[in-house]
C-alpha cells in the first residue's frame, strides 16, 4: 500500500519512513503543510492534525516538529543516527519510543501522555521539561537509557491517583540515577519536578571527607498529602570517600538535615519531603563551626579589621602550613588526614573588603570530658573581620564524622598563642544546621579559657590572639631563653639589624606586614615589645589552652 505522503529525499536516502504496518490516518482541515526536509528526514506538523492508529508507528529519522498535539493510539520512534531534537511547542504527544544513541534534545517543554520507551540513548531536557501525565508510563529505562536533566530542565509527574513508588527515569551521562515517587493522601493538580546532577551538590560544605558526586533537585506543587522519594546512586562511580561514612542528607533552601535513610546495599536515599523545593545528596556527618578571631599582629582598632598584607603580597600558601616545617610539630593533627587547599580565586579580592583574607588558622575540635581530649583538628581561614572560613573562603568550617553536641573549640595561629572557649562555663553547641549551631566569638566573650590574661585586649576593647610568637614555642618573651627578639634577629636575619626580608611568609614576621625587620618604621621586634608585652622586657606570654 502505498503512503499517503510522500516525503523527497534523493540524494542521500535517508527518510522518513511512514511505516505502513497498518493504515495512517491523517485529518486534513487545511493547508496540507505536513512536509519533509528533503536532505534530512523532518517531520514537520504545522496545521494538519496527525494520527497515527493503534499497532502504527512514523519512524522519524531527524527531528520532530509539530504546532499539534500529536495524541495518536499509535507510536512515533525517533531513530535517527545523529542525534535529532523534538519541537511539540509545548504540546502533548502520547506514545514515544526513543532508538537513538546520540540522543534526542528537547527544543520546547514536552508532556507525554503514553507510553515512552527507550529501547536506546536518552533524551536531553536542554533547559526544558519533560512532563510524564497522571496515566503516562516509562519502559526501558536503565544506564544510557533514560532522560537527562543535567545542569537544566526537569522531569516533571503529574499527580492525580497517588504513586507508589512510581520510577521517574532520569540520569545524567552514561549512568541512571532514578528517583522513585510515592503519595499518600488527596492531592489536586499536584506534580512533582525531579533534576539530577552527577556532580556534588553546590550547596555542600566545602571541606566533607565523603559525600556524593550526584544530587538531586526535587520541587513540588499541590501535594495536600504526603510525598517520599527515594533516590538511586551509581554503585561506585558517584561515591567519593568511604561509602559507609555516608548519610542521607536533605536541604531545604537554609540548612542541611541528615534526615534521611541510607542504604548502601542498594545505593538508595530515602526522605519524607516536606518542602517544596529540596536537594538532596549524602554526605558524611558533618557538624559546623561558625567562629570569629582577632589577630593581634595585623590588627587594627580604627578599622576594627585585620590587615591583609600577607595577601597583598601573593605569599599566603594555597595549602594550608600546619603540615608542613617549620609548623608541623608545634600543631599535631589528629583525625586530619587532609591538607586543606584553597584555589588560588579566595585569595583574589573579595567583593567586600572586611571579607578578604589574613592567613590560615588551626582549630582544635574537643570533647568536653576530663581532659577536654582533642578529637579533631583542621585548618581553615580568616578574613580581615575576624570569620573564620572553610576553603572557599565564605561558609563556615565543618567537623567531619562527628556529632551534633557540645564541644570545646581552640583556635591556634602559627605566630599567636591560641584560645579556646573554657569547658567550665561555655561549650557550644556544634550541628549540621546553619541556622541551629552556636556562634563562637572569640573577640568579645568571657568565656575562653586562662581568664583574661589568655588573650589581649586591643585599644576598641576587642580580644585579640596575643601574637610575637616568632620561634612557635607557644611562648611569647622579650629577653632570657629562647625569646622570640633573638629569633627575629639571629635565625631570621642573620644578626644583621639594619636588613629587611620582603614578600615573606615567615613566624618571624609576628606583625604580619610580610616583611621582618628589625629597626625602623613597623618593625617586628618593637610590635613585641610594646603590643604584646606592653613596653616590659620581663612579661612572658604563654599559650593558654585547656
Ligand atoms: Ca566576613
Ligand atoms: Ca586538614
Ligand atoms: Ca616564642
Ligand atoms: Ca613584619
């Protein structure tokens, strides 16, 4: 039999197949504008309706555009062998079958009220939404097979009856990372979005141990009842760390929760959803630090910010120093396997000025039992106010695998004598919430530990670390043994008072200008004498911590 369209293509004989299995019915009620790209094998519906019937498929072999809902029985294979788009200009089409392994790109929001099949390659969202209607089914699906919401777009489900465990199909690459729906409840015009990533989450702490390469943005509407979901990770190719450290972990726009169920057997996170929008990932357990310290050396009581010369001058490392010679054993790490590096952008000016930054800092996490034992140490920066930041130089610091609860923090600098708050009267409250976890101010509080001969005073009345510390001793002395003037003079400078080292990111410069010197303007060993030993040579200032 003989189609009733005839679509041209003479020269490199691809086509577009109308495949007569059975009869294809077209209702024409005005031009006849169906046509056919001669060279590539379109299907372009412009104002005809198309049908096709029941057990009939249109193979298209190029792309798919329509001005009409296409709301056949029958079925539209999109089996082309470079990757083809589909254009439904927001319309609905009813059975789908995708056989391409390039790829099918969306170039409008699509609603499919069928059946869709992937028998090979995905479709690519491409910034629009893929909506599955109240009745519509998928098959199929698996890695390579599935729809792909990377970066943009959304899978959206349509509610009416309510789901159990309806399988949404999406991915992105090569691997399948399906989300699976449940409802409970009346639910009127209800639908639920579901976007994918395989990268982390960009809202995750910066300095977690494990966590995921893949998360999950899922929005809702209308939903009266209840709403879960459970997602699905690639077994090894999305974990990053130790699997068995991981939670489920959900956010709600403000603050991460370790709500959910992990299950490592099957690579499934599971949530009760009670936002409308979320993101969810798994993490390690992770606790935050929201803190704020002084230095002594680069402070400065008029601009009550500390100076950032150190930056300026391009010497602060990207990888934080307590590891490395001269600091390494003066700051033993302990449950801090990694060396935090920051890229070299934190160090770029900041778009305000208060949050630029000074130096590397090292925190000592504590427990508050007899001892106040240190469970866990880890570096982190601090910006001219005084915050105290992860690694992108912004969110506060994480613990990792470590409780919510309360604790003894100590902040310690490679050329200061550090603090801590006092397990007596003060231990805050650390959690994995933002908007629950205790601020730490080490600039105003009485409640650090050594009482107020522990930290120094700056002329606007804020504490700061005392500084001069040069030879990292935990000491602070102006004459007898192993003060911190010879080291300046001998080990730094040879013995030579009138020398000057520049651009240095060395303990001996204790004002932190990122030179050391001996005599003139701004010189290291009169900052020790008069800030931090008040004009004495006989003070001494030692490290304080519980
Ligand atoms: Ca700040
Ligand atoms: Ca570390
Ligand atoms: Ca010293
Ligand atoms: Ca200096």
């Amino acid at each position: 039999m003989k189609p009733l369209l005839y679509f041209y293509n003479y020269e490199q004989r691809k086509e577009v197949l109308l495949t007569c299995m059975s009869r294809i019915l077209f209702m024409i009620f005005c031009l006849f504008t169906v046509c056919a790209n001669q060279s590539k094998g379109q299907l372009i519906i412009d104002s005809v309706s198309f049908d096709v019937e029941t057990g009939a498929k249109v193979t298209i072999t190029n792309d798919l555009t329509s001005a009409k809902g296409l709301p056949s029985t029958g079925k539209y294979l999109l089996q082309g062998a470079d990757s083809q788009s589909i254009n439904m200009n927001g319309k609905t089409i009813s059975n789908l079958e995708i056989d391409n392994a390039s790829g099918v790109w969306l170039q409008s929001d699509v609603k499919l009220t069928g059946l869709l099949k992937f028998s090979n390659g995905k479709i690519i969202t491409d910034g629009h939404s893929f909506t599955l209607s109240d009745i519509a089914e998928v098959s199929g699906m698996g890695n390579d097979k599935f729809i792909e919401t990377n970066n943009s777009g959304q899978v959206i489900k349509d509610i009416a009856l309510n789901l159990s465990s309806y399988e949404i199909p999406v991915g992105a690459g090569t691997l399948y990372r399906p989300v699976f729906l449940s409802t409970t409840g009346s639910n009127t015009g209800a639908h639920v979005g579901i976007q994918v990533s395989d990268s982390a989450s960009s809202n995750k702490p910066p300095s977690t141990s494990d966590y995921l390469k893949a998360n999950w943005t899922i929005t809702s509407a209308g939903i009266n009842g209840t709403l879960s979901a459970q997602a699905r990770y690639a077994a090894t190719a999305d974990v990053v760390g130790n699997e068995e450290n991981l939670k489920a972990y959900i956010f709600n726009g403000t603050d991460w929760s370790s709500s959910g169920t992990i299950n490592t057997m099957g690579n499934t996170i599971s949530y009760p959803i009670t936002n409308t929008s979320v993101n969810i990932t798994a993490i390690d357990k992770f606790n935050l630090l929201k803190a704020k310290v002084l230095l002594q050396g680069p402070y400065n009581a008029s601009s009550q910010l500390m100076a950032d010369n150190l930056r300026i001058a391009g010497v602060i490392p990207l990888t934080e120093p307590y590891s490395q010679p001269p600091y390494n054993t003066a700051f033993a790490k302990i449950n801090d396997p990694i060396a935090e590096t920051a890229d070299d952008t934190v160090f770029d000016d900041q778009p305000l000025k208060s949050d630029d930054i000074v130096d590397w800092v090292f925190l000592e996490l504590r427990n508050t039992a007899a001892g106040n034992n240190i469970i866990q140490t880890r570096s982190a920066l601090v910006q001219r106010d005084g915050d105290i930041v992860d690694i992108d130089g912004k969110s506060p610091v994480t613990f990792n695998n470590v409780a919510d609860g309360n604790y003894t923090v100590a902040v310690r600098h490679r050329n200061h004598l550090g603090n801590s708050t006092d397990p007596a009267t003060f231990t805050p409250m650390l959690t994995e919430k933002q908007s629950a976890t205790s601020f730490v101010d080490f600039t105003a509080s009485s409640f650090l530990f050594g009482g107020t001969s522990a930290h120094g005073v700056a002329s606007d009345g804020k504490f700061v670390l005392w500084g001069g510390d040069a030879n990292i001793n935990g000491i602070v002395r102006f004459a007898g043994l192993n003060n911190d003037k010879d080291f300046i003079y001998v080990n730094s400078l040879n013995s030579d008072a009138s020398a000057t080292l520049s651009d240095v990111y060395s303990p001996a410069d204790v004002n932190m200008d990122s030179k050391i010197k001996f005599n003139a303007l701004a010189n290291d060993k009169d900052f020790i004498y008069t800030k931090v030993l008040e004009n004495s040579s006989t003070i001494i200032r030692t490290e304080s911590l519980p």
